[in-house]
C-alpha cells in the first residue's frame, strides 16, 4: 500500500518536470520569435534606409547613358564628321582576378600581352571598373563577349568618323578617345557639339549584368550640328591643287584659303602636308598644325597693291603718276633694293604690273611713316581675323616707335612685317569689296559686320592695276581663266632663318575673280620649292595653284563669265584651227600604213 502511493507520488513529479521543460522551451522559442519579430520591425520600418542603402550598394548601380556628338556638314548639307556607335570592352578586375586561367585567352583576344592585362589588373585590384579596349566595332566587341570570361562586359560609345580623310583634317581637327574635340573647329564648337550625357539607375547581378532598369535619372541630351562655310567641292578642288603643286614644285609645304567676298565665309581651307583624322595616333604631330591660320610669312610683292592703295588714299600719287625705277636698285641702308631686271620708267599702275620693288619703294617715300603704318593697320595686318578659328595668329606688324630707317621701304614690298595666308585672303577680299573689310567666318550664315576702310573708288582703281598682272606682260598670266577678267599679285619672298634670310623662298600669290563682279578671293602660299623645277616666283610655283581652283570653283557655282569677247575670240581660234587640221590637199593622199616585218610585230607584242 505504501509502495503503489510512493510510485503514484514519482509519476506526478515527472510529468510536473515535464510541463516545466515544456514551458521553458515555449517561452524561449516565443522569446526567439519576438526578438526576431522586433528585428524584422527595426529592419524594415525603423532603420530600413540604412540597410536599402547597404543593399542598393551592392546591386543598385548609376550608369552613363552615351550620347551621340552633333554632325558637322558643309554648306550643301554634305557630312563632313559624324559619330558611330562602337562599343568599348570593360572589366571588374576583382572577378577577372579570381580566373586567372581565362586571362591569356582574354588577353588575345584583346590584342595585348597577357603579363599586361594581368599587371594592369593587379594594379587596380581595389576597383570594380576598368576599360580593357575602347571604341572597337560591335563585331569584336561581340567575339570578345562570346569567351564568356567572368567580369568582362560592353557599354556603347560613339566615335567619330571623317568621311574626307586629310583634305579637311585641318579645318575641322578631330577629337579624343572620350569624344572631346581636340584641334579645329571640333575643338572650336566642342560645347555645341558636344551633348550632355544621361544617366539611369540599374540593378546588376553579381556577375555584374544588368537585370532591371530601376529608374531614369537625366535624359541623354545628342548634340547639336553644325554647318559649315566650306564647300566640300571647292576644298577637294584646293586640297588636289595644291598636292599636285607641292609634287611638281618639290615644295616642303602648302597653304591655301577661298573666301567668298561678299560674306567673308571661308569656302576652302588646305594645308599640306596634312594628317588623316580618322588615325591620328599615326601621323605626325607637326602635321596637325593649320599652316594657313597660325604660320607667318612675309607677304612680299603681295603687299604692293596696299602700298599704292596708302598712296592713292593720301592724294599722293595717281594711277598714271610716272615713277623712274633706274636704274633697277636703290640704296636701303647698307643693303640694296633691287628689281630682277631695270624696268626703267613706269605708271603706278606699271609698278604693280612689272612688281617694281624700287617704285613700290618709291611711292612709300613719298607718305609718312605714321600715314603708312595706320593704312596698312586699317586693313587688318598685325591684328587677329577673329574668325574663331583657336589658335590664329595676328601676325607682325611693328608701330612707327620700332621701325629703323629702312623699315617703311621694305614694308612697301612685303618684307620686315609678316601675316597669314588667312589675313592675305582677307584683305584682297577687301579690295573686291569696295574697300569693306569683313572678318571671315567657318560657319555658313553667319556674316560678321563690315568695316570700311578703302574709298570703293580707290579700290576699283586698285583692282583694275591688279588685273594687268594677269594679263599680258604682267607677272602671273598663268593665273588667267578664259572668259573671266582676273585680279591679282605674285609674291616672292626669302625665308626667315636665324635672324637673317635662307636662301629658300615663298612664293605666294593672291588674286580675285571676277573683276566686274567679285565672288572669290584667293591666296595660295607654297613654301621651299626647288628652284631647278619651275622656279620659285609665285606666278609660277602659286599661280597655277589659283587658275586651276577657281576656274572649277567658278563652273561649280554657275558665276557667269565677265569677259565674253575674250572666250568667244578663243573659241574661234580654236574652231579655226580644228577646221585647218581636218581639211588635207587634194594632192597629197593619205599614206598608207607601212608593212612590217613579222618579227617587228611579234616585238611589239612582246
């Protein structure tokens, strides 16, 4: 009896311990879930920027979106630079460094040493961007993409492609491997060109691809285009001109501008040599510069029709005003201004006809030096053209205060003063003008205020001396187009050389077409020729250059002819002496051929 009322006491006991584990596991596991409960409530009511945050840096990412760069054209709406899309191949070295066995086959593919890539990764181990090839065409890109290698990926770039290659490379300059211009008008309109990149939020992966676009930050913003004053048919025209001058001349180098005269746009520029925009990394760097905006020369003879024009202005001298050039020189300090040959007695206009240095001298004599130095300054030399083109030279131009006692007697001629090929441009431009100087301008519309700075009596009376050059007995006949009246002045100057003068020159000449009617001003400047081919006078190293470019320039912008007689005469003659060549005497048959031997044929053959 006692025994079965101990053991009922014992079974109690336990099932009490029982209850109370039971309760203590209940009481912890609710205690568990309540922590866990008040956890989930912090994470994700009370602090849950903080861990949004932790979260979006690791999977939330802001990405560029590219945006394309404005097209340049030229006046027609022809594409002189445009942008296309390529792809540019990046990695995150943190997982490339995690395979290094897919490296050597990246690496190929690539293109570069496989200790490169690994070095240049190990070297930005902390990063989780780096570019492995930029700009590539999407085909490469693609095969690249295609090895699969963890921590490689694309995104789309723009780059830009000149469909003109070297002809235009000077003028509109290129840009760099961000698509920044960086010479020329690329760097002179990069803002307008340029664009605002956009920007989108997305999510990546761990592999680092993107999975969703989240949210669209800034709107990518294209750039805008813009057109130009060149021609893309006059600066072909130029560009083949001058190349062709340079190989038959053996000139070091080139330059030369059109200028439509009566807005003050540039319709062509060259230079040479020149560089292809398209490679640049392969060219060399003194090939960039655009000899025809920021390289000097003295002017030489092409300064003599200002002369007369200061001359004219100051009542001084008229066109018939007889000037005794003997007996070919005259003293200038202790050196000598000498003519080729003693022209003897000529008109002002004759000065200018034969490029007398003693009677352009001779007429300077005759204004101050203050006169002479403010005429020539009114037309722009020693000052910037202002036609936005970065890095053009003003050129010299030394104030009355600098000059020694033969410094106006050489400036008549062109010496101890120097201007770009851009300022001659200009200035001829204003003679045509009616004595408007107008600044030039790149882009088409765009006309810059005019200043007056010649009487326009005074100008046509200078035009029509400069007409005599290209005419019989003047100095550049090869710059004469039939059917049009051709305005213009050789130049022939010694190269500057450590302080004093090689013997190498620059041939230059500057002209206007049509006289009656102005449309295009010229200048064309040609540096070293070889004076064994065809000399080195710039009627015949330049003046080829200007006939062969303006008699296309003329036919391509229908300017009608000013000299009709003329071109009628000529195709006269030439019709009569067709007509002569086709008539043979009755008394004298055509020969037959000749028989040949076989083995004269066979040679021939052979």
């Amino acid at each position: 009896m006692i025994g079965r009322v101990t053991s009922g006491r014992g079974r109690n006991r336990a099932q009490f311990d029982l209850r109370g584990r039971l309760l203590l596991v209940a009481c912890t596991l609710g205690l568990c879930s309540l922590a866990l409960v008040g956890r989930a409530v912090d994470l994700q009511l009370v602090d849950k920027d903080f861990y949004r945050q932790q979260g979006d840096a690791r999977f939330l990412r802001e990405i560029p979106i590219p945006t394309s760069r404005g097209m340049i054209t030229d006046r027609n709406g022809e594409p002189l630079a445009v942008s296309t899309p390529v792809e540019s191949i990046w990695g995150n070295p943190q997982e490339l460094l995690k395979a290094p066995d897919r490296l050597p086959r990246l690496a190929q593919a690539l293109g570069v040493p496989a200790d490169l890539l690994v070095r240049k990764l190990s070297q930005r181990s902390d990063r989780e961007f780096v570019y492995l090839k930029r700009r590539i065409n999407p085909d490469e890109a693609h095969a690249i993409l295609a090895l699969n290698v963890p921590g490689v990926f694309s995104q789309r770039e723009f780059r830009r492609f000149y469909p003109q290659g070297d002809a235009l490379a000077h003028v509109l300059g290129f840009t760099n491997i961000d698509d920044r211009g960086q010479e020329g008008l690329e760097l002179a309109f990069d803002d307008w060109l340029r664009g605002t990149p956009g920007a989108k939020k997305v999510i990546r992966d761990r592999r680092g691809r993107i999975v969703e676009n989240v949210d669209l930050v800034r709107a990518a913003e294209p750039g805008k285009d813009l057109t130009l004053s060149i021609d893309r048919r006059v600066q072909f025209l130029t560009y083949r001109e001058l190349k062709h001058a340079l190989l038959e001349t053996g000139a070091s180098s080139g330059s030369a501008v059109v200028l439509d005269i009566a807005t003050g746009e540039v319709l062509a520029m060259a230079n040479l040599p020149s560089f292809n925009p398209n490679a640049v990394d392969g060219s060399a760097r003194d090939a960039h510069r655009n000899r025809a905006v920021t390289d000097v020369i003295e002017p030489g003879s092409t300064m003599k029709p200002i002369t007369v024009a200061a001359a004219l202005t100051a009542g001084v001298v008229t066109p018939q005003t007889i000037i005794d050039t003997n007996p070919g020189w005259m003293p200038n300090g202790r050196f000598r201004t000498t003519d080729t040959v003693n022209h003897g007695v000529l008109t002002v206009t004759g000065v200018i006809t034969k490029s007398s240095n003693v009677g352009a001298a001779k007429i300077a004599q005759r204004l101050s030096n203050e006169q002479f130095y403010d005429f020539v300054r009114r037309f722009g030399y020693g000052v910037a053209p202002h036609s936005g083109f970065p890095g053009e030279s003003a050129g010299v131009l030394m104030p009355p205060s600098r000059w020694s006692g033969t410094t106006k007697q050489t400036m008549s001629y062109g010496y101890g003063m120097s201007a770009t090929p851009l300022q001659i441009a200009e200035v001829y431009a204003a003679l045509a003008n009616g004595g408007h100087l107008r600044a030039p301008t790149f882009v088409k519309g765009q006309r810059n205020e005019a200043t007056q700075v010649l009487d326009p009596k005074i100008a046509h009376e200078v035009m029509k001396m400069m007409q005599t050059v290209t005419e019989p007995g003047g100095t550049a006949t090869t710059a004469a187009i039939l059917g049009y009246h051709v305005a213009g002045k050789t130049g022939t100057a010694r190269m500057a050389s450590n302080g004093g003068y090689a013997r190498k020159y620059v041939s230059v000449f500057a002209g206007v077409v049509p006289v009656d009617n102005p449309r295009f001003s010229m200048a064309v400047v040609i540096s070293d020729p070889d004076p064994t081919r065809k000399g080195y006078y710039g009627g015949s190293v330049s003046g080829p250059v200007f006939h062969d470019v303006m008699e296309g320039a003329l036919r391509l912008m229908d300017v009608p002819p000013d000299d009709i007689d003329t071109w009628i005469a000529a195709q006269a003659a030439a019709e009569a002496k067709r007509s002569a060549g086709t008539r043979a005497p009755a008394s004298a048959p055509a020969a037959a051929p000749a028989l040949q031997p076989a083995s004269a044929v066979q040679g021939a053959m052979r």
